[in-house]
C-alpha cells in the first residue's frame, strides 16, 4: 500500500480525470448558479406567509400593518424566484449558454411576474383545500391547525405553487419544489398533475400522483395511495417514451383508502370509492365502492 | 400588460384585501407567539438529553456531572415549554383574548411542571420500548444503536411525549411534536392513542396509528401499517363528527406486518398475528394468524 | 402538591438517580465523542461533491479548477470521516476504553483511506443507476434532473457509500447513513444488502430493503416495496437470532411494483416481474409476472 | 491536589457558594429578561434601514416600494425595542419587581411609541451631520461614502438614538447603545451629551464626550478628543456625586484636534479652534486658536 | 395622543415621503448589489488564507496539500472580489446606470483579476512588515504569534490589500477594507498612503495615516501616533479640496512614539524620532530626536 | 496578458512555490489544530456566567437552580479550556512534534485544572474592580451596569483571565484573550502586567499597559494612557531583548489622566496624579501631581 499522502494525492488524480465523470458533471457557463433547494425552501415560506397571514412567516401582523409586510414580502419572492427560474432555464437549457444573458434573465423575470400574478388564485383554491381537509378530519381540532401542521395541506401548497410554474413552463423548478414536500412529507406529487378544487390527502406518507394524473374537484385520497403510470415500450433510442398519457383519471367525489395502487390510464367515476389495499388496472364505474375481499388465510 | 412596478403593487393590493383571506387569517392578540416547529424541535432534543443521558445532547457527562445537565436541562425545558404551551392555549382558543395574560401564563406553567413531574416515568416506559426493539430486530448490534438511530424509537419518544401532554389538556402541542416525527420518520401516530409498554415498529415508513387506537403491551408493527378510523356520517353542520372512538384496539402480543390497513373499532386479539398487505374490517380472534391468499396470477 | 421550585429540585433528583437510567446511559470514555448526525451530513455532502463534480458542492467549478476542489474535498473528507469511525469504533466496543487511543484512531485513518481509495468505482457504478433511473422514468427531463433531484439517487448514493463502509467494518455509521437517507427520502436500504448495477428506485416513499437481500444487476422498484426478513426463532438468550440470511434474492432485470412485500430468504428469478400491493412468500420463478387477483368486491 | 472529578466538584461548590457572588449576582424576576446586546444591534440596523434608506437594511429598495419596507421595519422596532425598554426598566429599578408586568410593559410600549414618534427629526438633523462631514473631509468621494462607511457617522447615528431615549427617561439602553458604536469605532459619546447640528467626527478613535458636555451647532473634533470630566468630591458615603454638569461647554463652530483634552465645566467659545496634543482647563475666549508650544527639546 | 396603530401608520408615511429622505436615499438599478461588509471580511480571510499557508484558514494544510487549498481560495477570491468591485464601481459612479452590465462586469473582472496577480507581491513585502514587528517587540515569543493576534500586522494586511485595489482604481471597496481594519484595530490607515517595506506599528490603538502620507521603509510608529492632513480652504463651492497632497513625508528608519501628532505636508527626515505626546507641524531634521519638554508643574 | 484561466493557474503555482512562503508558514503535526479565536472567546463568556451569575450566560438563573449552570459551565470551560491550552502548548514549541500526544494533553488538562481552581480568587478580586468603577464614576446609575456594559471592566475581566493562565505557565493562550479585549474596546494590557485590587478604567480607548508594569492597588487610569517600555538596545543577534524590567511601576491610589505616557521602569509613588497629555519619563515621588503646563499660544 502507498504511503497515506501520495494515496490522498493518486485518487485526487484518478477522480480529477476528465474521462472518469463524463456523464456526471454539470458543464455550465459562468455566470449560472445552479438552482438551490435552500432558497427554494425560502420562496416557498414566502409563499406561505403572503397566502395564510399571520400562520406562515415569523412577523406578526395586524390588518393594519398587513399590506406593509404583503408588500415586502411580494417583491422578495420576485427577487428570488427570477433568480431561481433563471437558473431553472440555464440548468435545464444546453444551448443556453450561446443565448445573450440579458434575454433569459428578462424571461425569467417574466415568468416570476406571471407567477405572482396568479398568487390571488392560489390563496382562493387553497381556502377549498383546507375547507375540505378540515370538513373530513375527525381529528382536526380547528381550520388553524390544519393550516399550520397537517402535511397533506404542506403538500398541496408545494403541489400548487410548482403546477403554476410548470404551467407557466418554468423547467426544473417545479419538480425541486414537489421534491421539497416529497422530502418532507413522504407525498410526492407530480407538479404536471392537474387537481381540482377541495382536494385533501389523510396522513400521506408514501402517496404517489404521478405526472399526467387528472384529479377532479372533492376527492380525498389518503397514505399510500398511488396512480400509477403504466409501463409504455420504450422508443426506439431505448428511452422511456415521455410526455404521453399514462396515469389515472380520478372524477369528482373519489376517494381512495390507504395503500391502494391504480395503474395506468384508467377512469375511476364520479363518487367511486377505492378501499384499501387494492391493486386497480381498470376503469371504475361511477358510484361503484372497491374493496379487496377478505379472502386471507386464518 | 401593465408595467412591472404597478403589476406588483396592483396584486400586493388584492392579496391585502381584507375579503381574499377571511378564512385563512390568524387573528391574534398581541402578546401571544404562535407556536414554534424550531422551539418545539429544541424541546425535544432536551427531553432526550433528560431521558437519554450520553446518547442525546451535546455535552460530555459523567456520572458524577450528570446531575448538572439535568438541571440545567429541565430548568430550559420548563422556560420552553411553558412559553408554547401558552401559545398553544391561544392559538386554540379564539375566545383567550379576553383572559387576563397572567392567568393563561399561569396555567401554562402549571402544564409544563406536571409534564416535567412525569418524565421518570417517560423514561421506565421508553426503556421498555427500546429493549422490545433490541430484542426484535437481528440487525441491531446493541441497545445503543436502537437508541441513537433507529427511526422507531424517534417516533415512539415524541409519541409519548406528546401523549403526556395531550393527556394533561395541553392543545395543539402534541400533535405538532407528533408531526415532527411523522416529517422526520414517516411514521404518524396521533398524540391522542394509547399505547402500552414494550412497543416496537420496524422501519416504520408509512405507518399510521390514529387518534382513537388503543393498544396493548408487547406489540410491534412494521412499514406501512395503518390503524384507520372508520368514516362517521358527518354531523348536522356537515362536519366531521368528533371525538367517537373510530380506530382499532390491539390486545397484548399483537404483530402487523408491512402494508396492512386495519380499518375501523375493530378488535385484534391476544397474540394474533396480521400478515402484510392485508385489508382488515372485522375483528380477529386471539392467537390467530392472518395473511392474504397467495391467489395472484402469474 | 410542592412549591414549584422544590418540585422542580425532587425530579431532577429522580432524573439523576442512577437506578433510574442505568439502560438508557452510555458511559464513554474522555476523549470520545459520539458520531454526529451533522457531521455525517457533511460527509456525504463532501463525497457528493466529490462524485458528481458540477452538481452538488457550493463552489462553481471548471475542468481547468476542478482538480483544486477535489483536491480540498478530499482531504477534508479523509479529516471529518477518520473522526467519525474512530467514534464509531467507540460507541460499538465496550472495550475500547482499554485500547490505546492512537491504535483506535490509526485504525480508523486507515480505515477512512480504504473507503476513499474506492472513490473511483463508487463513482462508475453510480453512473450506471443514473443511467437507468433516466432510462426507466419518462418524466424526467435530463440526467441532470436525476441526480440533482430525485430521491431515489440520494438514497442509493448514501447506500453505496454506506455500504462500502459496511464491507470495511466500520460499526454503527453505516447504519446512521442509510437512516440520513431514510428520514430524507422514506427509503430505507439497509448497509448489509449487496446491490448490482443499474439499480432504479422510483418514488421510493417507504420501500425497505433489508440487511441480507441480495439484488442482481438492472433491478427497479417501486414506492412501498419491502424486502422483508423472515422472523427467527429467538436465541437461547431470548434474543434476536443475528447474522443468518433471512431477506429475498432478487435476480438481474427483476421489477418490483409498489406497496408489494417480498418476504424471508426466497429467490425472484431472473426477469420476473412483481405486480404492485402483493405479499410474496415463496420463490418465483424467472421471467414470471406475479400480480393482485383483482377478485374485489364492488 | 484532590482528584479530577472531585476538583471540580468542590470549585462547584465554592462558587455557587451565595456569600461568595453577593455583589455580583442579578436577582431578577422570572418574567424579566436583561437587555440583549444582540437585539439592540438589530435595532440599531432597523433604525439605520428606515432613516437611510437603501444604504442599510439588507433588501432592495425602490421608490415605489419603499413604504412597505418602512411600514415592516417601523413595525419590528417597535416590538423589537419594547422589549428592550422593558428589560432596560426591570433592570434598573429594583423595585420593579413589584409592578404588575402590564404596567412596566404598557409603559415600554408607550416609550417606544415616542422614539418612533421622532424618527423623522432624527434623520433631519443626520442629514446635517453627513453634510458637516462630506463637507470636511478632503478624502471623501461622495456623501454616500460617508453614509456607508464613516466610523464618525457610525458613532453620531448610535449617539442620536440613544440621546433621544435618553431624553425619554428610558434607563440603561442607552448607554448600551453608545457602547456598542464605543466598541465599533472607539469614539465613546455619553447618551446625555447634548449636540447640535452639522456636527463631525475625523477618525474618532480614542474621543470621549462625558455625560454632561454641552456642544453647539457646526462643530468638528479630531480622533483622541476627551471632553472629560472633572473629579468632584464624593458624596457622604464615599461614591461619586452624580448628576452635576462637569464637562466642557462648546459653541458653535468649535474645532478640536487630535488627542486634546478639554477638563471641567470649562466654555470654549464660538470659532475657537483647539491644536491637537493640548491640555485645556479653563475657558477659552471666542475666537482664538490654542495650540501646544513646540518648545519640545532635539 | 393619536391611537398607536394609527401612530405607526402616519410616521410611516412621513418617513415614506421622498422630500424627508432626498440626500439619504441610494437610488441604484436594479441589478446592483451595495458592496458588503460581510463579503469583504470573507475576502480579507481568504486572502489572508493564501498568503500565510497555515495560520490563517479553516483547514489543515500540509505542503502536499496546499496547492489544492490555494487553487479553491484563488478562486473562491476571485469571485467573490469581481462582485464586490462590481458593485463599488456601481456605488461609486452615478452615470453606471447607462452602461451594459457586461461592460461593468467585464471591467470588474479584470481588476480583480490584476489584484490576484499582485498577490505574489503582496506576500513578500508582508513577510518584511512581519518581521520588523518581531524583531521591534521584547514580548513577542515568535513570529508566528505577530503573524496570529498582532493587530498591528491584521492593520497592516488590510491596508496593503486596499492600497493595491486603490492603486488599480477600483473605487470605494478599499475605504471599507480599511475601516474594517480601523473597527477590530483602531488604527486607521487611508488605502492612497504609500507605505515601504519593514513597517511596524506597535499596539496603535488610535493611530491615524492619512491620504497622502508617505511613509519609507523601516520605519515604526505607536499607539495614537496622528499623520494628519492640513486644512486647505475649501474650494468655490464650499466643499473641502480634495486629492492635494497635505499629510506628511516620513523618510527611512523613522520612530514615532506613542500619542504624538504630526500634522500637514511636513518632512521627518531619515532616522529621525519623534517622541511621544508631540505636536508636529513643521520639518525635522534627519537623524533628530524631538520630544515633549518635561516642563509640567508638580 | 495570459488568459484568464491560466492567469489564475498560474499565480496558484507561484503562490504554492514553498520559497515563497518559508516564513510564513505554520508547520503542524497532524493532530493540532490552531488555537481558535472563536472558541476562545466562548471560554470568556463561559468565565463570564460563572463569575457573575445572571449578568451573562444566556440561561436565567435563580439562587436554587445556580449549582447547576455553575456545574455545567465548569465542566465546558474544562473541556473547551483544555483544548486550547493543547493548542497553544503545541503552536509555541517547535519540538512539540516530538512529544508524545497524551503528555501534552494530560499537562493542558492540568493546567486547564488549576485555573478553573483559581476562579474564586478571580471572582474576589474582580468584585474589588467593579467596586472602584462604580465609586469612581458619577456617570454609572448602579454596579450592574458597571458589570454589564463598562468596557474597562470587560478588558479588567479578560486581562484577570489572562494573567492567571500566564502565571500559570500557559504560553499564546493569554495573548489572545488580551488581544480579544484589545480589539473590543481598545484597552491593550498585557497578561504579563502585575495589577493589584480595586483597579478602575474609565473609557479606556487606547490605553496601553506593558508587559513587565507593576501596578499597586486602587489605582485608577484614563484613555489614552500608555505604560510604555524603554526601547533596550537589541541583543547579538540583532533582536529585541526579551524579558527585562522596562515598563513603569505605579504604586497604590495612583491616577493618571487620559493621553498621558510613563516611559520606562520609572516608578510613580503612592497616590500621585499624572494629569493629561504628559509625557513623563522618570520617577514621580509620592503625592505629587504633575500636570502639562498651560503655555500654549493663542
């Protein structure tokens, strides 16, 4: 064995050798910051503290002294969220490096104002979602509390805010932000899933939407639940094919219980009822209720 | 489009408008802190130090200075929490505004020394916990590994926790501590379940214990488990009905393996023995084993 | 009931009674210190950086610059981790406190250039389970969207590294690895298990592999899947039987659905397929698909 | 010597010992916090962000989005510094103690309403002591340098606010405040001083302006300058008569040079201009220029 | 009394009116950051880093490793300092709102780039500076303690770092790097004086170098030792006249002790010294000692 | 000019040639680290809480629970001490290297020892300073603020600190705490000084008090002051001679006003007064007061 300084100095070589990280190194020009997930984390409290006054962000405020701190906030998330988006563009853009910065630093800007127009419409479908979490928990004790600690509520505001990215075509961004909540929340949402209003998710941990999901308004769904998408051949590079629809529609009024799968692009109608457990392959008549039968073994 | 500038006033305007967050507005008096996640996360840590001593805190002890940091620890641990169990008496009680400060401050303090009056206690039932963990798991290599880092016991020691001072009256509190847990482990067990000594969960990813749940000595569960309470017609105001015992009850010796729902005020016998991936609605007699039917297509 | 003060006084007098946490006390020698959850963090932030040039790691780097970074990463890694397993060594072995310190601590810098001399080859059969998550996931953009942000890469990457550990004999912080990536992703890999090329872990929320699985090359599997260990009779001593090969061998090209639990010491042959929420106990043969009867009731 | 341990335990002994810390122990009551240095530098930050605006305070500030940031700012100091008042009350009036806390805390709250009340005078008069300052200093670019990075403006921002809450009758803090920029930039201004406008510190390390000094409009002084005090007999139980004006008088457009000392209830009257390296203890006339004889030997 | 609430509110306004705050406000674009004190300190430590290997850094370096460690601070500094000169250029001229962003940065680029060149340079008259101070001080025990905690080189380091950026004519970032000095040290030195080699400064708590001093090699000054710059009368518009040299010429091998002032465009000739507690005002002779006159009356 | 990148590769090399940086080098066996300014500055604040409970240290303490904080502040200062000691022992001899670990750890946790031994003396003997603050200045409301916020009595603290650490053999260590005071409130004493009791600094800004001054009790001194050494003709090898009487020795009730210089081991008799701005080079008897004489010109 070499001695331990000249071992340090061989692998510094051996790791530092342009062949060995090829496919692992981020190649970007200079003036690009990667996206980080510690300011994502910030957009996103901002977020919250501009959605839910006086739940989220640690100023205590009255309505008085309200739009002062809206104010402030609004114009902290545009600072930071064009940054990020414009990082999203040149992280997800190889020819980006040939484009003028100015013009992707314009889109960016753009992009963070478009969001932040829509901030209003967010905080009125989230009202629905909190409506709808607190009206199905026995356990919840007051709107507040669902508000400020239930992780099916963190994981819809993460939802919400990246689908608005990701339709408004932020790259990158979205999918960080979903992770974000996945992360903390065991929920993972893809933001290209497209959810209606009064939605709610029990518990959580380990649920799956994945990404061309369509959720209809009223639907509840709890841990461990997942739409699926079905396996399609690969193309003819032997990559997945992409962008094509492969997950669950869900109608309005469905409810999925804990630790069911449903694969595929499969309809489950209006009011059905998923039990739990399952494993569902294919289309659900409305009003039906599923549930595995009790055939076990004693 | 209107110019960047009035675009950003324009919509800091509509988010300020009293009318946009009727429901998702905290209103609070001025003294009252909403609870903390960071503080409660501090409290925490200083009940392991208390309850653990050397395996939790940051500080070296010996026997000798040990009765020092539990001083020094318990009197922090009272300063703390009286202070977010005050916040919790607010935060929960819209009609705390009109009590004198003193008097809720005073109840507060009151909670968090009964709480405190009750950590012996806290510690023999935890050493329970942590030997049936050390017992049922071959890939343990000592009881100090199951305390340090097994997720587990984690959940288990903010259950308890949380348990006390949801027993105590204490809103709001415990289930904040118990969602720390659920975000950190995936394991959510709500602070109002009763559970006795000697429990274990495996893993633990996934696993749901509810609010009405009772369960016995000697049992351990794993991954993905859910004790669920049974949906109750909602009351007359279209809510929730509160507070009706909805969850399992699990006797002594009971073990559930991975991914199995257990659905409603059913009751699993002494010893038996639920299978993995499993949909259970009815009770189970003691001693009885139940799996799931390999009947699966090939 | 006492004088708050006094009160206070008595139970920090129970706390420090040492009857009372004799189990729960770990009695270390002066100049341990236990392995620290943050430093861990750091270490794996270091070997990432290390690894993935470009993505993780503060600093902006360029081919010309970044035999400079990996050269500081290097060392400070080879600082912090030699620190770590000489903890580790500590906190495993009871005995230790008769070893001279200097035999302990060169123990561990070696120990620490081995796992850094493997740099290399951690990389290379990195680059193969990126390959294969892109390949398998249609929604993913870029390889870059992989390793900057799916969970699954950031447990298998805290496996790989915790493994290596693993196969050197470093007690106790392999495990505190692979639980990091647990309570950051819901994935749980034990260090033991020995894992091929092209592994693919999707979603991943609450999927569990287990200390003596054995998993092929070109394996992929889902959120929710356990591969479970077989319960042992307990040893003379009451205790678990430790050591014996108890978990599932999955052969190459095996796929895994969501929420299905392979159960105890039997072999998926080459190919096979697992459908999603099934609870598998005996082998399967290769190339077989096993999936849920979908005999549920409506 | 004792044993190690045993050591220890006796100092412990010796210095919780209460006849051994009589005069050195703060005996406070529970709800009482002591004034936090790391606090008032925050105030002193907020109170610098609204007075000057986009040169301190960390966000970026537009015209049109400046009243929010005021509005938020105005509102942490207010909270930030009751509390401070509070403490600065508690801590010095030992009868405090025996106050209804709503009486102490109503009166920091409406103490720190007037401070707010005169920020606007403040900044006027500021803005005369940059203009004095730009105006002097030959090596200065522009006001904003002045603004930014003048240890002299440093010191007078400090002094101007902590004259104004000592003017408010608020104890103690402000003479936390002029030690903080005491600290920062060795120029030691005594809250009580009083001083007019156009007023400009050169350097300013080593200058001290004692309690009582009276200065007027459009004066300069160099580094090293003490206005001090004169030595007054002490009172009958031996401590230091306080409360007696026993510091220089300056009129306006007065300079001083470096390292002069100005003793006693002296007047240097309007125009007069002190040499540097001088001792002065009685009055000087109108007018005149006083400087040290060179009568230095070779 | 107005209402407090409505209190706040109206001195907001007054302090949001643009006539209250038109010489205080910085009005700058939106791309531009205000130079930071925060980075500057981290800049100073990495050049401080580089230039003395070991002493000053984080990390451990031994000489196979160093050149890693000086390739990351290298570059860490560069761009770091490219940002902060950017932004002084910014600050510092008010028509930089017409000119390309990349012009500016391009441009600074480059100085930065220049000051990395000189860092060579730097090091080698800094070893002298080192030097002169061990071999002037009876207390100092090594060199490596003058190099680790004298404050007199920590003044010296910040000021030969400013001086090179002054003279590439990088515009307001030396001034702070210099008053940084001047708040940890109190000694302030302007970044235009011209310094030789061998310079020491012994304590020099209070001690002034202003602008155009020029200062020869060997030479040595205390504690409140003043080069101070003559009045000039001010120009046409009443404003001081600004970069006419007014401060003194010190020769080779010089000595000032402590206190004294030197003040105007005075020569002190080679070898001279200068007592402590003098007022200087015209030239002195080579090779004469002066000092103040023992003439005080007992 | 060379391109950019290989500028900055090419400076690295030059500034990682070792003849640049012989001198300036700080060659260390693997396992010291440097003393560590931030750590030592913690030792302070932790000598701070013991010494004057409830004036600092972040914990409120009352007299039941003061054992504890003083047991657990003992026990860190003893940890974190001991390691510092280690560092400066191996930091100051070259031949360190050499010495077994455990030798000089076992003798940095004696002398780590005997200072905590000494901290009631301290804390004696600094109730004697605060006493002379407090009777000497009319300006001080009560002792507290004496305590908390005076800067002579925070450069008294850590010049006591650093005194019995330098008696005690300790070498860097006591260089660097007065170093800390020196850089907080520019008061410079050396830890070689001999200080009797009931000492008072008023201001303190540029005072400077030599290594070898001897200072009786009740002596009290102003700003600006110096107790300076003669300049003693260097030894054979060109350096400063060490360790020799040179500085002045001030018998008990002396006061000296502010700016003035003692020069030399010339002795001040019992209860003399320096006035300000003198420059005194030789014996002043008892009694006597000496004062600039007042014939400057006008």
């Amino acid at each position: 064995m070499p001695e331990p300084e000249s071992l340090l100095n061989s692998i510094v070589g051996r790791l530092s050798d342009e062949s060995s990280y090829t496919q692992l190194f981020h190649p970007y020009r200079d003036d690009e910051a990667l996206p980080s997930g510690e300011i994502l984390k910030k957009i996103i409290e901002i977020c919250r503290a501009i959605l839910f006054p006086g739940y989220y962000g640690k100023a205590r405020v009255s309505r008085q002294t309200l739009p002062y701190h809206i104010g402030v906030n609004v114009q902290s998330l545009h600072t930071l969220l064009s940054r990020q988006i414009y990082a999203g563009l040149c992280f997800s853009d190889k020819n980006c490096a040939d484009c003028p910065e100015e013009v992707v630093s314009g889109k960016a800007e753009g992009l963070s104002r478009s969001f932040i127009a829509a901030l209003p419409e967010l905080r009125e479908i989230l009202a629905t979602d909190v409506e709808a979490t607190f009206n199905n928990d026995p356990a919840a004790q007051n709107p507040g509390e669902v508000i400020f600690c239930y992780p099916g509520i963190r994981a819809i505001i993460n939802y919400r805010i990246a689908h608005q990215l990701y339709e408004l075509g932020v790259p990158f961004i979205p999918r960080m932000i979903s992770e974000m909540a996945h992360s903390e929340t065991g929920i993972d949402i893809h933001p290209g899933a497209r959810i209606g209003h009064h939605f709610a998710i029990d518990h959580g941990t380990g649920t799956v939407i994945g990404e061309t999901s369509i959720i209809g308004n009223y639907v509840r769904i709890f841990q461990g639940v997942s739409l699926a998408g079905e396996k399609l051949p690969p193309d003819e590079n032997g990559h997945a094919t992409r962008g094509v629809p492969r997950h669950p529609v869900l109608e309005d009024h469905v409810t999925v219980y804990s630790n069911s799968t449903l694969l595929g692009r499969i309809r489950i109608g209006e009011g059905a009822t998923i039990g739990g457990n399952v494993w569902v392959t294919s289309d659900v008549a409305a009003g039906t209720t599923v549930s595995q039968q009790n055939n076990f073994k004693r």
